[in-house]
C-alpha cells in the first residue's frame, strides 16, 4: 500500500498524522489486552492464578532474604527499621535530637 502524500496540505497531513497517532494507541491498548486474556486463559488452564505465574517468572535464586529489624522507635514498639535504605522519619527525629543510633537498637 502506498499513499501519495505530497497531494495532500499541511492541515490534512497534520489531521492524518493526529488520526494515525490515535489509530496506533488504539490498536496498541487491544493487542495488549488480547495478550492478558490469553495469558489468564493459559494460566486457567493449568490451575494458576496469575500471581502464582509472576512469582515462578522470577529468579529463584535471587530472592531476597527477609531482614530481621535492627532498630525500634522507643515512643512506638510498632515502628521498627532493618538499618538498610532510607532511615525513616522517627530515625531522623530522634538523631536530631541529640540520641544516637545504638540507643535505638532492638
């Protein structure tokens, strides 16, 4: 198929283009959704349900170990931090506070 588009005016090609652009979002959201529907479908198949499907994606020897808690905040037993990423916001508090990191450990 091949379309002449020199024949057509700027506003037209802009129309097209506008149009086209639509067309391809559009078919794109379908595939992907013909593409969930058969992986639902396989995955009833078998028994699965779609959670059981992405965990057995993953790398099992890459799972991440569970990492006990380090830390507690002393105004609420509930708070606790492992000491990894970001400290959390009572950590901060009580830092600026003068307290130092061993008088909240667990």
């Amino acid at each position: 198929m091949s379309i002449n588009f020199s024949e057509y005016s700027l506003e037209d090609l802009k129309q097209i283009q506008k149009d086209l652009e639509k067309t391809i979002k559009s078919k794109a959201q379908d595939a992907k959704k013909t593409a969930l529907q058969q992986i639902h479908n396989i995955a009833n198949e078998h028994g699965l349900d779609l959670d059981e499907v992405l965990d057995g994606l993953k790398n099992p020897s890459k799972k991440k170990a569970k990492v006990a808690p380090k830390y507690q905040n002393p105004k609420n037993n509930s708070e606790t931090w492992t000491g990894r990423g970001r400290k959390p916001k009572w950590v901060e508090q009580a830092l600026s506070e003068g307290k130092s990191l061993s008088s909240l450990e667990i």
